[in-house]
C-alpha cells in the first residue's frame, strides 16, 4: 500500500481466532520474533501480493496449525502501529484436522 514519502508502508495482514467450546487457541511467538516476541497471539500473517484475505487465513492456518478451515466469519480490522499493519481479524468456528504448532520458527507454543 503507497504512503507519502519518508512513512512506513502499511502491510495488509491476516488473524484467526480459532474458536471452539467458548476457548480461544492462540500461538506463543518465537523469542527471536521481530515484532511482539513471546507473546501469546492469534496465528496469521502477511497477505501475499494479489492475495484474497480468505485465502490468506486459510494458507496461514495451513502452515501454521496444520489445519483446514472449514468456517469462519470476519470480526474487523486492527491498525497495529508498531509494524505497521493492518490486520483483518477472522473468528475461525469449524477446521478440519487437530491444531499442531506447524512453524517452529514462528510460534514456541501453541495452547
């Protein structure tokens, strides 16, 4: 996304809270992550060039969790200015497979 000279591009980024008997699966960033290390987040990332937001958060639970997303209903857009990104925020209510922590090198839990 263009923004006047000398301010940081904005990266267009996906999130899924992974949503199952009233709990909330989120993954533990790595210690070495560039942004927010150690922290318990909602997995997702970067949306590639050209990218459908959905197809984005079903590629980042592919990669990240090991699953298949099967249903999923957008909750609204987050501005994180420490990146900066803005982050589409999806509630994930039905994937097929059992979540595993699928990137190593991202996430050092997942729970």
């Amino acid at each position: 996304m263009p923004t006047p000279e000398g301010q940081a591009t904005i990266a267009p980024c996906v999130a899924g809270a992974m949503v199952r008997g009233g709990r909330v699966l989120l993954a533990k960033r790595s210690s070495t992550a560039r942004h927010y290390p150690d922290v318990w987040d909602l997995f997702g990332g970067h949306v590639e060039e050209g990218e459908p937001l959905e197809e984005a958060l079903r590629r980042e639970a592919r990669e990240e969790l090991g699953v298949d997303i099967e249903a999923f209903h957008p909750l609204g857009i987050v501005h994180d200015p420490v990146e900066p990104a803005e982050i589409a925020i999806f509630a994930v209510t039905a994937w097929r497979g059992e979540p595993v922590n699928a990137a190593l090198d991202e996430h050092s839990a997942i729970g």
